[in-house]
C-alpha cells in the first residue's frame, strides 16, 4: 500500500497528539497490522529540498536507503518542504539530505526515479508515542530491509584521508563536500 503519509484536509482523533514538533503538517495514522512506515520521497527545487510522505508496508517496501545519522551538533536549523509545509530539521539531516541528492546517480538506476529515504526524525510522528515505541521495536528490521543504509556523521568541511587509507571511507567522507 502506497500512499500519501499527510493530508492536509485530514482531521485527527482526539487522542491524536498535534504538538508544536509536528511543525504544521499532519500525520496520517500508520497501520500496524500490516506493519506501516513512512518513506521520504526526496526531490529537488531550485536547491531547496522538496518531498512527500509515503506509507508502505516493511513487508514489501520497495527499494530505499534507510539514513542513520547524528542528531546533535549545531544548533543552525535548516527547513526541507514536506507535501505544503517548511519543516525544520538539524542541519546535519538537512546536509546528508542534500548529499544523498547530490550522488543520486550512483544510488538510483536512473536519476528520473525518486530517492526514497527513511529517516526516523521524519518518518516517525516523534509526538505520537505509541507511534514511536512501534516504530521503534521495528528499526531492525526497518534497517534490514533497506537496499542501502547510510551512516552520516556530517559534512567533511575538506577533510582527506591519507593516502594509504581505503576508497569507501574517502568516498563516505566526500558525501558532504559542497553542502552549504
């Protein structure tokens, strides 16, 4: 099941915990039975990140790169438009974004196609607690069925490795060179 993961007509229960963390935009329940998460489907414009929310099922996914990265650091918020609304987020989520974009060609077959990202800051509604325990137990598996998992510690800011080290950590360190 592939679908939108916010409406901006949709009007939650009662029970549902609309706090200022959910920045504007709106949730749509996942269904636990059939074990829902939210994918970021990640675009482009004019520089600025744009995406949407998709609901898929970790039973069949589809391909996607599961985002591992470091929540603190810089206090310098950043915003990516997600459906209508600007929504804050880290500067460090915002530049691994921003390189998973600019490498696109070696992650997906042909550019055309979205990325597709899960990133827990934004795919877990971090104000629905029960959401999130869920969420939680299923990381595992969220990272497991992932075609690629990244682990981002942030831009490189022209760090180079020495000579004599390996290419994949020159590579994972040059992900970051550019973001601004």
């Amino acid at each position: 099941m592939v679908g939108t993961g916010v409406h901006p007509q949709y009007h939650p229960p009662k029970n549902f915990n609309l706090g200022e963390q959910d920045h504007g935009y709106l949730y749509l329940p996942l269904d636990f039975a059939t074990r829902e998460i939210r994918i970021l489907a990640l675009d482009m414009t004019n520089g600025d990140i744009s995406c949407s929310l998709e609901h898929v099922s970790l039973i069949e996914p589809g391909s996607y790169i599961a985002l591992s990265y470091y929540w603190g650091g810089s206090s310098k918020e950043m915003k990516i438009c997600i459906g209508l609304s600007m929504v804050p987020v880290t500067y460090n989520l915002y530049s691994a974004l921003h390189a998973i974009w600019r490498t696109r060609h070696k992650i997906v077959k042909s550019v055309s196609q979205p990325i597709r990202v899960w990133v827990d800051a934004v795919c877990i509604n971090q104000n629905d607690h029960q959401e999130r325990s869920q969420q939680v137990c299923w990381m595992g598996q969220i990272y497991d069925k992932a075609e690629q998992v990244i682990a981002w510690v942030g831009p490189s800011k022209g760090m180079k490795m020495p000579s004599n080290s390996t290419k994949p950590l020159q590579d994972l360190l040059n992900w970051g060179e550019g973001v601004q």
